[in-house]
C-alpha cells in the first residue's frame, strides 16, 4: 500500500520507517528541508534504539523516502498519516495549528481518494474538525475518509512497542476504512481494536491519564512508607502480583516527564472542564507529580542544612532512560532549583547533555563520565535510571566523594548494596541508609 506520514517528530518518523519495515510503500513529509536532507541520507534526527538501522535498510529497499512538497508526498498516498506536534498552550490546551495546516494542505494537494488517519493526540472532536477542513477546501473530486489511530509508543522503546504492542486502536465511521486500515496493519499481527472515532480519540487520553495516576499514586504511597517504616519497593511488588493491579507504572520515584503524561494529563483536565466535569482525581496526580519532581531537593536541604557554595552531582538528565528528550524532564525543575539555593552542579548524562545545556541553568556544568561528575561532589542526586548509572558500584563512589552521600530519585540499588557499600544512601519510600560510622545515636 501506497502510505504518507506527515510530520516526522517520534511518533511520525517511527510510525513510516515501521511500516515500510513491514512492506509499504511510504513516503515522510516534513516542511524542514534541513531534517528531511539528513533522512534521505539514513541520518535520524532523534536518539531511538534500532530506528537508523531500520530506516537505512527501507530507504535502500526504495521504501522509504523523504519530502518537503506536499503535492509530491501525496500524490500517491491511499492512506495519510498525520503525525504532527500538539504541543501544550499557556493554558493547558492542546496547540492545534499544526493539525489543522496539514489538513488544509492535504485538502489542497490531494488527488485521489484516501483515508487521512490521525495519529497525534488530539482532543476528542478534533477528527471532525479535520473532516470539516478537509472537506469544506478539497480541490479535486475525491472520496476522503478520516480515522483515528491513536499511537502508545514509549520513546526509547518505540521500535519494540509498535512491532509487540498489546493493541492497535482504530477509529473509524465505516467498514470499508476500517478494512483498509487492518490491512496496513495485518503484518504486525498485533490484536486490532476497532471503535467509534471520538472513542478512540478519548482511549488515548484515558489511557496516559491512567498511567499518569498509577505513577502519582505509588509516589504518595511512598511518603507514607518512609514515615510508617515500610519499604514501598515490597509494597509495589506485593501490590503487583494482583492481576487486577499489575506490577507496571509503580515505579516510585521522582515524577514522570517526558512529552506525553504532563501534556495529555493537563489537556484532559481542559477537555473535561469544557463539558463542565471537574476532574479533581486527575488534578491532584499532575499536582502530586510536580510536587514530586522536587521533593529531591527536601532531602538533600534536610540532609545537608543547606546547599550554598555545594557541589551536587546530577547523575542522568533526560526523563527517562534511552533518550535524549528533556521535554519536562525532573532534572530541570531540579537543576533551577538547586541553582536558586546557590548550589553549584556538575552533571553526567550519556546522551542528553547537549538538549540539556540549553534548558538547564548556567550553574551545571557538563562532565563526559559518572567519576568526572562524582568527584568531590558534596552530594549525587540520581535523576535518570540509565543503565550504566544503575550499574555504577556504589563502593566506587566512596572513592571519588569525601563524604559520599547519594540521594536515588529512582530507586536503582538495594538497601543491602548501599549497606555493604558503607555509603549514605537516601532512596524514594525507603529507610536512609546510614554507614556505621557516620551513625548518628
Ligand atoms: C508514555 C506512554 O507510556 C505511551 O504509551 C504514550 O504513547 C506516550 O507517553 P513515554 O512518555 O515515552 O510514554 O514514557 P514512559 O516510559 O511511559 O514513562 C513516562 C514517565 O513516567 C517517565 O518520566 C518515567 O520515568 C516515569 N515513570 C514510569 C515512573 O516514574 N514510574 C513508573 O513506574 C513508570
């Protein structure tokens, strides 16, 4: 099948490169002639495991292929992707400009009949507003169905979740789309959830929502296991083994960021709001969370009295492990901060210490390694839960720091690890870890 995929950010490039993986035809458009040169050439401009490799292989196929002319992308096209940013407004909405330019432009540019498919979040309706554009500005003569095909990808992950996702969602009005889009997808032989438009269009937001708040939740839980004396990496697990529960998403720690939780979270209290449902529960995770992000720095205040002219290591910047996105990551209500309390900090991360220095005070100063960062630290603060982070010995930081005292926003080693280490250890939900020697009667 002849596919187009227009926006080529997370979602849309990986949405193409995979289905030219998996046969089609597909052709990415993108309005940044600068992006779209290094794609020709296999160069992805994002950080995503087994993307590049996927998309030099199609593109020597003959594919996959890259445009900046609509009138080129889609002259072909039976099926369109619109894979666009919503990113959030001021006032917690969700940005739809971009959306709704892509559907006047295919409105304009279109020539045969084809399904346009949305795969960006949007709020529920907006499928019919881009019906009602599309329609209302067509040029040619054309037969052109709309669908919603909400995307759950995890960056970092994005390549594995689109080929062993647990369900693909379709929106759509009418059979014959619905059909057209099962075939697009058959090869990925993944089960196929087939309902109304504004439906799907809701799944979306209900379902981050509800991670959203599985998250927030383990994290209140946390509080009240560091003062009750219970440890909330047991309860989590406990709490897991209850199918009804399951163990995902109560990882305790220091919030969630990235570009989807916090803005789909404050769009879906919007979207609420506007039919005049107040939706209290999901205003009090995204409360819970950014109160979260900081409660950090609590402990390394009440830890260390204070932190004027201190050195604080930032171990792990970007939001969460493989990736170099800092949209909302911690690191940055963190790192200001810190910054505001006159701290000064060195930081490690693997890969997103370059999109960092630019939101990051000018107070962090940037290290290639763990040691460079750690050493002579007054104080680590793990931020991201990298795997080369995780594995660092804990014995190694006795080596590098006088006084080694490592504050674990993500919870990566066991007590008895920090214990055996014979360093201060304060995690998330669990009791400090005090060195014999330092311990205080
Ligand atoms: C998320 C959804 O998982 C995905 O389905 C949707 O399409 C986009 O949003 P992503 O933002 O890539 O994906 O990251 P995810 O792996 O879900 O993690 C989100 C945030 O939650 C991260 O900051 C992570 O550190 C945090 N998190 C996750 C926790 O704090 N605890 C957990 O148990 C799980």
């Amino acid at each position: 099948m002849k596919i187009t995929v227009i926006g080529t950010g997370y979602v849309g490039l990986v949405t193409g490169v995979s289905l030219s993986e998996i046969g089609h035809d597909v052709t990415c458009i993108d309005i940044d002639e600068r992006k779209v040169e290094q794609m020709r050439k296999g160069l992805s401009p994002i950080f995503e495991p087994g993307l590049e490799d996927m998309m030099k292989r199609n593109i020597g196929r003959h594919r996959l292929a890259f445009e900046t002319s609509y009138e080129k992308g889609l002259a072909e096209a039976d099926v369109i992707f619109i894979a666009v940013g919503t990113p959030q407004k001021e006032d917690g909405h969700a940005n739809l400009t971009y959306i709704e330019n892509v559907a006047e432009r295919i409105a304009e540019h279109i020539c045969k009949d084809a399904i346009v498919v949305t795969k960006s979040t949007v709020p529920v309706g907006t499928n019919d507003r881009i019906s009602e554009v599309i329609h209302s500005r067509l040029k040619a003569d054309v037969n052109i169905s709309i669908a919603s095909n909400p995307e759950f990808l995890r960056e970092g992950s994005a390549i594995h979740d689109t080929f062993h996702g647990d369900r693909i969602v379709i929106g759509a009005e009418d059979r014959q789309t619905r059909e057209t889009l099962d075939r697009v997808f058959a090869p990925l032989a993944i089960p196929v959830y087939h309902t109304d438009i504004r439906s799907a269009e809701m799944i979306k937001y209900a379902s981050n929502a509800f991670l959203a708040a599985k998250i927030s939740f383990i994290n209140e839980i946390s509080h009240i296991c560091e003062k009750v004396g219970a440890d909330v990496e047991s309860v989590a697990h406990g709490m897991g083994l209850d199918k009804r529960i399951g163990n995902q998403f109560l990882r305790a720690g220091i919030g969630y960021g990235g570009s989807c939780f916090p803005k789909d979270t404050n769009a879906l209290v919007q979207i609420a709001g506007h039919v005049e449902h107040d939706f209290e529960l999901l205003k009090s995770v995204i409360k819970v969370n950014n109160n979260q992000q900081s409660m950090l720095v609590d402990k390394v205040l009440n830890r260390l009295g204070g932190v004027t002219g201190k050195t604080i290591a930032l171990l792990g910047l970007s939001f969460k492990p493989n990736t170099d996105d800092m949209r909302d990551a911690p690191s940055i209500v963190i790192a200001d901060r810190l910054a505001a309390l006159d701290a000064r900090m060195t930081a490690y991360d693997p890969i997103a210490s370059f999109r960092a220095s630019g939101l990051l005070p000018a107070e962090v100063s940037y290290r290639e390694s763990i040691e460079e960062a750690v050493r002579g630290a007054d104080a680590v603060l793990i931020l991201t839960d990298w795997e080369q982070i995780k594995h660092f010995p804990l014995e190694a930081y006795k080596e590098l720091m006088e006084t080694p005292v490592i504050f674990d926003g993500r919870n990566c080693h066991s007590l008895e690890e920090a214990e055996q280490a014979g360093v201060e250890y304060i995690s998330i939900g669990r009791r400090a870890v005090v060195p014999q020697t330092d311990s205080v009667t």
